[in-house]
C-alpha cells in the first residue's frame, strides 16, 4: 500500500522508520507555510528590506502613505489631544485596533492605521487635521497601488495572523517542525 510511508507515517514500524517518515512526511505537508514564512521574512532582512523600501518610494504607494500630510487648520491653532485623535478613529473604524503615527513636519496631519481582523484588505488608513479633527483623507488598503497593498499583507503572513487564530495554530505548528527537524535528522543519522 503506498499511502503509509508516502502520505501519512507508519508509526508501528522500527524506530528508523517511524524517523524518516516523521521526518519527510510531516516536512512535505508543511512546506507550504514554511515557504510562506521565509519569504515573507526577507522583508525584515537588511537587502530584502531596503530593496522593497526603495521600490515603494519608486511607485505611487510612498504618495499615498509615506509622504507627510498638511493640516487644514492655521499653524498656530491648538493640538487635539491624543486622545481625541483616537476617539475621532474609533468612531470612524470601530472595533479595530489602532496604531497612531504623530505629525512628522509642522502644521503635519495625524495618521491612523486601523489593523482588521478580517485581513490586511480591510485595513483603514485616515489622515486627521492636528487641531480640528477633520477627515482629511481615508483609504482601505484595497484601495492601494501593489507594492503598500503587498507590503501590508507580509507582516500577518510572516506571523500568521492572516484569518486569526486557525492560522495561527498551523504556523506555530509549522514552526514546532521546524524546530525538530533537525533533531530527527540527526537522529536518524544516528540509528
């Protein structure tokens, strides 16, 4: 029967067997996400990193998010606080978990991404006027050119948060093989 040894592993076999086919079996079901993760990674990496950094300032997504946004409102008028930047996105995008990036120029606008569980697709950018509160801007990450939009879908991917905790199990599954890989291949050079 080629389905033992092949696509699942004999474990009433010798201690050799049951090795290999832990080893290869297990290693070819996983090897999907484990390529996920790895490439995803390389973003993180020094070259990989700069690389994608470059081509996004190259392309429309650095306008669209990256380049600093100008308040409506007189240089001179009073700051929201925090807190009310906050609230003004809470009311705009409900239940979302927030991240808040403080004006980089002066009279500069607050930017406020909101993360989605639902996927990276649903992500919220909005660009809120310092002092009045206004919307001045909001975007869904839908709405991105290719290089924000894959940027923005790397990060869940790497960790595996992309559909919530299902992935998430079968990432730190991926990972625990990972892990033993290595035990078992040695292990077996040791039989």
């Amino acid at each position: 029967n080629q389905v033992w040894g092949v696509w699942l592993p004999r474990l009433r076999a010798k201690p050799y067997v049951v090795l290999r086919d832990m080893h290869t079996v297990v290693g070819f079901y996983i090897a999907v996400v484990a390529i996920v993760i790895s490439l995803t990674g390389l973003i993180y990496t020094y070259v990989w990193g700069v690389g994608f950094r470059y081509a996004a300032e190259k392309t429309e997504a650095y306008d669209l998010i990256m380049k600093p946004r100008l308040s409506k409102s007189a240089p001179e008028a009073k700051d929201l606080s925090i807190d009310r930047i906050v609230q003004i996105a809470q009311q705009k995008m409900p239940g979302n978990n927030l991240r808040v990036s403080f004006p980089r120029v002066t009279n500069g606008a607050y930017m406020v991404y909101a993360n989605n569980e639902r996927g990276p697709g649903f992500n919220e950018v909005l660009f809120i006027d310092r002092a009045s509160g206004e919307i001045l801007e909001d975007y869904y990450n839908s709405q991105l050119k290719t290089m924000w939009w894959l940027g923005t879908w790397n990060y869940p991917l790497h960790i595996g948060t992309i559909w919530g905790l299902p992935t998430k199990i079968i990432w730190l599954l991926t990972c625990i093989i990972l892990m033993t890989s290595p035990v078992t291949g040695v292990w077996m050079w040791w039989e």
